[in-house]
C-alpha cells in the first residue's frame, strides 16, 4: 500500500457535484491499493497513519499525531498512485489491485482507522471518479509505501 498524507486545514471530496466527505485541521490520505498487498499492509499504514507527529506544539515544532490534536481523517482511494512510468509516456496501473481485491482493502483500512481514532472518518467514494480539494497547511506532505518503510 502506498499513501500520499497530506497536513491540512480543510479538505473535501465530492462526486457528481456531491460533498461525500469533509474534515477540518486533519489528514487527507490518497490511498493505493496494490496486488501484493494484504491486511498487515493495513495494520501496519494505519498505525504509522495515526501515530505520525507532524502537528505542531505550542513551541511551533511538529511534535503531535492527529490523535494528540483531535485532527479528522479523509481518506480517498487512488489507485494512480502504483502508476509505473518506467517505459513510455502512458503510465502503466499493472500493479494496482483489481476492485475485488482493493475495495475490501479499503474497507478494512477505513475500519481500522475509525477505531484507531475512536471516532467516524470521512472518505470518498471507491472507483468513483471524484474531486478532491484542500488546504495544505505547511504545506506537510508525507509518502509512505508499505512495502517500502
């Protein structure tokens, strides 16, 4: 799995000109989903997720986890991010998980998530093509890859 974190002060996704999911001072997480992932790529992202100190402290020095500042979660699936361009100009999503593999991946990785905080989470719509804004506040923006700590 491979995730895009971004520290934001606002972020919204929406589908046919729909809000599906909104959040304040939080994360927004672009989520992919590859073919050799399995549930302990979950456990172990969501853990990394929410324990992430990238929140200042009164001193102005990210030291605080999305849990310590009681930050919202918006998770929005993308499998474009296991794009391989390697050969050519068109990108290749080979190693993306087909649907039957991600959705319950992603399912189980929104689960984790919402008990991880102790509260709902917001996220988008899966294989939906969607909109997504933000505020990046810093800018802070994180890459973590599963298979690659």
């Amino acid at each position: 799995m491979k995730v895009v974190i971004q520290r934001v002060s606002e972020s919204r996704v929406a589908v046919d000109g729909s809000t599906v999911g909104a959040i304040g001072q939080g994360l927004l997480v672009l989520l992919g989903i590859e073919t050799e992932d399995r549930e302990q790529d979950v456990q172990w992202l969501v853990k990394k997720i929410l324990g992430l100190r990238i929140f200042n402290d009164e001193r102005g020095v990210m030291n605080r986890s999305i849990k310590e500042v009681a930050g919202e979660l918006l998770v929005v699936s993308q499998f474009t991010l296991h794009a391989s361009t390697r050969k050519g100009n068109r990108p290749s999503y080979i190693k993306a998980a087909r649907p039957e593999q991600a959705i319950p991946l992603y399912q189980d990785f929104l689960q984790e998530c919402k008990i991880g905080l102790g509260r709902e989470i917001a996220s988008g719509v899966f294989g939906a093509d969607m909109q997504v804004a933000l505020v990046n506040d810093g800018p802070v923006t994180i890459i973590i890859d599963s298979k690659n700590p």
